[in-house]
C-alpha cells in the first residue's frame, strides 16, 4: 500500500491493504449513531474495530473521538457500548479523555449545553509512547509535604516541588470558522476536528516516523496538523 495516501473508499478495503501489527496509532472520529448520512458510507462498527486491532502495532494507541445522540430523551450511550467492544476483543481502555468545547453551539430544552465529547485512548498492551503535554506548575520550592504515619498522626517532610507537570485529561479548545481550520474547504464539513486536538494527541502518542492512520478521515483535519 502506498504511505502518506489518502484512500477515498470503505476503510475496511484500506484496511485489508494493511498487514497485521502495522500501524503505530490510529486518531479519528467515526460517525456518531445515525445523526448525519454520509453520502451512503456505512459504518460496520463491529468489523472495524477487529480490523484495527488486528492492524494496530502492540503497545499502538487508538484515540477515539465520540459522542452519543439523544434519543426518545435519552442518551443512546453509544460511545459507551463501543468502549466496551474495544475491550472485548483486547484492547487496554487506557484513558478516557474529554474534549472539551471552550464556545459549543447552544442548545435550548432542559439540559445543560453540551460541551465535551469523549476521547478514548485505546492501546493494545500497554501504551509504547507517551510524551506528556506539561505546564508549569503554580508553586515552586521547597514545601512541606503532609503524610499520615500508621497511627494516623501527621509527618511532615520537605521536599523540592518539581516546575513542570503534566496536564490534566480534559483537553479545551475553542472551535469555528477560522480557528478549529484555516483552510476554507475544509470547514465546509459539519464534524471536523480542531487541527490543535490532532496536533496534540499525535505528539502525545507518537513519535517522528511513526505510522498514524485515520479511518474516518472526512476533510482530512489530521493530514493540516502539526
Ligand atoms: C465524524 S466524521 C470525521 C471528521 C474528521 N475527523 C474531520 O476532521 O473532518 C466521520 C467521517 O467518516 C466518514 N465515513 C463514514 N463511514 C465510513 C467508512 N466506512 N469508511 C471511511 N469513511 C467513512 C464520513 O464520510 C465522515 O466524513
């Protein structure tokens, strides 16, 4: 198969070009239940899911991103009873991250705006890669560390706090025309990912020269990111 191609076809033919254990992460976003019709694209989820364990590298990561639609007033919990899949058939549920949508559209009726989807970081064995996004932390210096001793009294020790920490798992972007993308084209589809999101998890799971797919690639978000 050809690298750094896009294939416009079914990804379980794409996939079938890939020998087993050959890809180092995967990033996508499938489609959420049946909320939008993708000129006709079917989404076997059951048969994808196999297809990319078995092209996954071991110690590969799958960032999943997901949200589920509201039905009959509730939740379908679809990303839930995928999670559960992935976990059936092998995969570690490694983390599960939020996306968190600093300026989501505005929703009427008595529920609260929805403001994250979910990010779920598969991997097959335990992770191979992972190169934290860090922040510097608040204090710095000497502190006092609080422990309590085997009879419940308190032991105080100082210790030398470190400047860099890593981030939390709830990952906030603003979103929209001209910040999610700068490319016009693009934004034209209705789900695409902020090009940061995929910057962010690329450098997180991956390293130079890795292998990185995307089966639902839509406008090709992950291919402008960097
Ligand atoms: C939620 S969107 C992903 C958007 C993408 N992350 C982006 O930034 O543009 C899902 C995409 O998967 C595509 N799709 C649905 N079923 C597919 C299939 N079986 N194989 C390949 N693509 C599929 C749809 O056409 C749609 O563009």
């Amino acid at each position: 198969m050809e690298l750094n191609t896009i294939y416009n076809e079914n990804c379980l033919e794409t996939m079938k070009l890939m020998n087993d254990n050959f890809i180092d992460m995967v990033i996508t976003s499938p489609p959420y239940d049946d909320l939008r019709d993708y000129n006709g694209y079917k989404f076997p989820f059951e048969k994808i899911a196999n297809e990319l364990y078995r092209i996954l590298k071991i110690g590969g990561v799958i960032i999943w991103v997901v949200g589920d639609k509201t039905e009959n007033g509730s939740e379908t919990l679809t990303s839930f009873k995928q999670a559960i899949y992935f976990k059936e058939i092998g995969f570690n549920v490694h983390d599960t991250m939020l996306y968190y949508k600093n300026n989501p559209m505005p929703t009427t009726g008595n529920r609260y705006h929805q403001h994250f989807e979910y990010m779920f970081v598969f991997s097959k064995n335990t992770p191979k890669t992972f190169n934290p996004i860090t922040e510097i932390t608040k204090y710095q210096g000497l502190a006092n560390m609080k422990n309590r001793g085997k009879e419940g009294s308190l032991d105080y020790k100082k210790v030398e706090r470190t400047t860099e920490k890593k981030v939390g798992n709830v990952f906030s972007y603003s979103i929209g025309g001209g910040i999610s993308t700068k490319d016009k084209i693009a934004y034209k589809h209705p789900a695409i990912f902020p090009e940061k999101l995929v910057a962010d998890q690329i450098n997180t799971w991956s390293n130079k020269g890795d292998l990185i797919y995307d089966p639902f690639m839509g406008s090709g978000t992950n291919l402008f990111c960097n």
